[in-house]
C-alpha cells in the first residue's frame, strides 16, 4: 500500500453535478463562462439541486420557498449575541449552522424529500446568519430578511441596513454563481465524507465549513486582502512580493491543485473587478493585484485562482475582510448539499487506507520500566 500524499490525482467518487476537464468547468455541462454571463445564483442552485434549468415557475416556486426558510430560530440569534464579538467568522459560522440543526425537527429525517427541503433551507439561513453575526459584533441588532429580493440582495440589505444598490448586486450574485461548485474540492470531499456514514445533512455542512475556512481553501480570499492591505500601495507591490518570492512565501490566491494553466473562474472576477474599480474610482487595489499577477506568473508561472480578485471585488462592496470566506459558504452551500444529496443517493462509506509509517514490532514496556 502506498499514499499519494493529498490524493492528488485520485478519482474518489464519480458524480454528475460539476466537472472539470480540460481546464474547463461546468455546473451540470454548461460552461461556467455562460452561466457567469447569463444565470443567476438562484438558477444555479436550482441546477445543482436538480439537475437541471429551471423553468420560469419552478425559479418562482424556488424562490417563494426560500423567503419562507430566511428567518432563523430566535434561540440560534439568541446564541448569537452570547458568541465572542471578535470571534473568528467562519468559526461562529460554523457553529451557527450546527445549532440550526438543534431547532430542525426533520433533522434526522433521511428521506429524499426532507434532505432537499432541509438544502434549500439551510440555503436561506446561511446569508442571515452571517449578516445576524456581522450586526450584532457591531453592537447593531439583526435585520429580519426580506421576501421577494435575490440571495445576494437580501444579504447585503441584511449586512447594511439599506437597500444596496443594484450593481453591488449584479456583483455579488456573479460571485456566487462562480463559487457554487466545483467537482470535489477539500469542503465538499469533507461534507461527503460525513454523510457517507449516514449522518444528517447539517453535520456535513459543519464539516464543510470546518474544511472551508483553512487558508488553503477558502480562507485564501481574506489571505489576499490581509497581503493587499500589508503592501498598502501600487509602489511597494514589486518589493514586497518580490521579497515574499526569494522567502518561498506563498503567494495568497494563486496555483491550484487541479488547474495548472488558470483558474477559468478567475478572468470573471478580475473583470468585475476592474469594472467595480472603474465605477468608484479607485483602481488601486485591482492596479495593485494585476501587478501581483503580471510578478507571481512571470516568475513561477502560477495563475491566479478564484480567490486572488474576490479579494478585490469584496472589498469594493465594503465588504468586511472576515466575511469573504462565509460569502464563499454561502454560496458554496449549493454545490455541497447537491453533493450531499448525491452521496445519499448511491451511497458507500467513504473508508480509505492508510500507509503505515510508524514502528514496527514494538513491544509494551510496563510503566515502572520505562
Ligand atoms: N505561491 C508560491 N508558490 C506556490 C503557490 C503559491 N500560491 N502555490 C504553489 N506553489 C508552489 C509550491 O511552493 C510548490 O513548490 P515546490 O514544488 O518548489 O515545493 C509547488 O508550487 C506545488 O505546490 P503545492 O502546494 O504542493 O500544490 P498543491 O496542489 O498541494 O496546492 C494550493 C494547491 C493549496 C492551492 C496551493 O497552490 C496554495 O497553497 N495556494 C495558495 C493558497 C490558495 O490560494 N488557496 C486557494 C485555492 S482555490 C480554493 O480553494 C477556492
């Protein structure tokens, strides 16, 4: 028996939701490219639930069911305000989402029927939670969200207080779409992993975001604004970088285990970059990033993947730093309880080997002896 250290290269499951061959990603086959262009968030997840577009009254009828889930049990807000107001995000996020479990009384339900239902609920939960979180650490009550507003509508009128406006909008719902699937990835394998002994959905969300929240992961996000805002501006980009690289630092939001010539969600996000730069007028931060990419590719080759302008774009939301890897679950979500669905659907305990590396032979040595 030998390990391939990181299962790289290992096929572990087969799966209909999400591939990605040739460099090429696609949701249920349709190319990324055009569901950045043309779907949104809401129709995505409906995609992946599914497997397939939905009509226009079944995006109604989705859309009507997750106005009815956003509200959160008043003792998941009440255990909230108990939580450490500098608490890390993706921690309070994750046990957030357990606690939900605890109010759910079709928890435990496995049917078919129930798991969907408790995928598109929790769906709707995840963005109150995490606006409810970032409110109350700022000593500002929770916004109750509204009905008949997008996912990314509803979590930004719930982070600010104020209707957002439409572009911040058209930006977030295109971000979400990028980050709704993708094959299995290290949070999704986790969330699989956990269901595969027929434990219950939330359990593994939990593990999902436990997975998520390392910075190797989603956590590279706010790893590329914490190096952005370390560099300050365009002029020490060349120094720092350039010192990071002769450190063999790694470089936050680049390379990938599976792409080795470019992430296909990163060009989208560069662009809205750009874009979102151009309307406030402030560039520095995408000027500053493109610098970055132009140094980090030349020199090592490395593309920037999904994470390196989220950075960017979040942060001319005036999104909170913290909160780019729980925007990443919120969407995320999507493309594990599909996943999950899936792994109910057909399942076998996930139960690998190890290669043993450890002594061999060894005998007990009674304690007075040792
Ligand atoms: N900066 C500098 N060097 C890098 C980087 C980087 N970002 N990524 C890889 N390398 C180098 C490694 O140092 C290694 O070099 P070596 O062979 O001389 O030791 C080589 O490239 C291979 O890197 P590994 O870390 O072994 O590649 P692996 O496939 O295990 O890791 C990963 C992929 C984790 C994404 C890695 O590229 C990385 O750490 N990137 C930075 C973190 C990041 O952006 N993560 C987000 C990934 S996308 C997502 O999860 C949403």
């Amino acid at each position: 028996m030998t390990a391939t250290k990181g299962l790289e290269g290992i096929v572990a499951t087969t799966s209909s939701i999400s591939s990605i061959i040739d460099g090429v990603l696609t949701y249920r086959g349709i190319d990324i490219d055009e569901l950045a262009e043309h779907a949104s968030f809401e129709e995505v997840a409906y995609l992946l639930w599914y497997g397939k577009l939905p009509s226009q009254s079944e995006l109604n009828g989705l859309r009507k069911e997750l106005d009815a889930y956003a509200s959160v049990p008043a003792e998941v807000i009440e255990a909230i305000r108990l939580y450490p107001k500098d608490t890390n995000t993706m921690a309070a996020l994750r046990t957030a989402v357990s606690s939900l479990a605890l109010y759910d009384e079709a928890a435990g339900d496995m049917s078919a029927e129930a798991n969907l239902k408790k995928a598109i609920k929790l769906q709707a939960q995840l963005p109150t939670v995490v606006a409810a979180f970032s409110r109350i650490r700022e000593g500002k009550e929770p916004i109750a969200p509204k009905s008949g507003v997008s996912i990314a509508h509803n979590f930004l009128y719930m982070l600010n207080g104020e209707e957002p406006d439409e572009v911040a909008v058209k930006a977030l719902d295109q971000a979400l779409v990028l980050h709704a699937d993708h094959e299995l990835n290290a949070s999704t394998f986790a969330a699989r992993v956990t269901v595969a002994t027929l434990s219950d959905i939330y359990s593994g969300v939990t593990s999902a975001i436990g997975a998520l929240k390392g910075p190797l992961h989603g956590g590279a996000n706010e790893a590329v604004m914490v190096m952005l805002e370390e560099i300050g501006s365009l002029d020490r980009v060349e120094s720092i970088i350039q010192d990071k690289l002769n450190n063999k630092e790694k470089i936050m939001g680049f390379g990938h285990r599976v792409y080795k010539n470019g992430d296909p969600r990163a060009k989208h996000l560069q662009k809205m970059s750009r874009e979102l730069g151009k309307l406030t007028g402030n560039m520095e931060l995408y000027e500053m990033s493109v610098k970055i990419e132009d140094i980090v590719t030349g020199q090592k080759g490395l593309k920037p993947n999904v994470d390196f302008y989220s950075a960017s774009v979040y942060t001319t939301l005036k999104i909170a730093r913290d909160l780019f890897t729980p925007i990443f679950a919120i969407s995320r979500l999507s493309g594990w309880t599909a996943h999950i669905l899936e792994q109910y659907e057909n399942n076998r305990l996930i139960r690998p080997r190890a290669e043993y590396t450890g002594p061999s032979s060894a005998r007990y040595i009674p304690i007075n002896e040792r």
